[in-house]
C-alpha cells in the first residue's frame, strides 16, 4: 500500500511540474510547513548530478502550494544550486524558488 500511495504522489508531483503551472508570485498568510513523512530520494544516477531537495510549487488550477518530492539533476558547471525558501513580506509569506547560482571563481582565486 505504502510503495502505491508513493508511485501516485510522484506521479502527482511530475503532473504539477509539467503542467506550466506554477508561480512564485503568490502570498499565503501561514508560511507551510513540508510534509510530516520524510520521502527518501532515488539513487544517485551516477557522477555529474545534483540532489534538488524538495521544494513547494505554486499550483494556479488548486489555488494552492504543492510539495514536491526531491531528485537528482544534471550539475552544470560553475553553478551551484541554492535551494528555495519561505520569505516573509508585509502581507504573509511568499516561496522564493530555488535556482542555480554562478560560482564566482575570483573569490577561490584570490586567497
């Protein structure tokens, strides 16, 4: 029961990625918490990937966020991948989506 109720969530989760749906522009007056049961990753695919942990999308079709489970991507080279989080603005929280940061190799350099 419990690997069904997992193939459906990721099917879900997949869904709602695919379905362009998504906005980081909406506010909600509780900041939400992730999910109580903790969704272990896949395994890594092999050399060269990055785990993205889970995250919230903004769902316009449920008008509401939706956790999403964690995977691996491909890394891209001088990039690093900075995860997404909760801010608080004056009318309640808002997600700011994780995304990848360029590495600044001045700064290894310069030591």
């Amino acid at each position: 029961m419990k690997k069904a109720t997992l193939i459906l969530f990721l099917c879900l989760s997949s869904w709602l990625l695919s379905s362009q749906n998504s906005s980081a522009q909406v506010t909600v007056a509780q900041k939400p918490q992730p999910p109580a049961q903790y969704m272990i990753p896949p395994p890594k695919p092999g050399l060269g990937y990055v785990l993205i942990p889970g995250h919230w999308i903004w769902s316009r079709e449920h008008k509401i966020y939706v956790w999403v489970v964690p995977g691996w991507v491909p890394s891209k080279e001088d990039y690093t991948w900075a995860p997404g989080y909760w801010k608080e603005v004056p009318r309640g929280w808002k997600w700011i989506s994780g995304h990848w940061e360029r590495i600044d190799k001045k700064r290894w350099f310069s030591k």
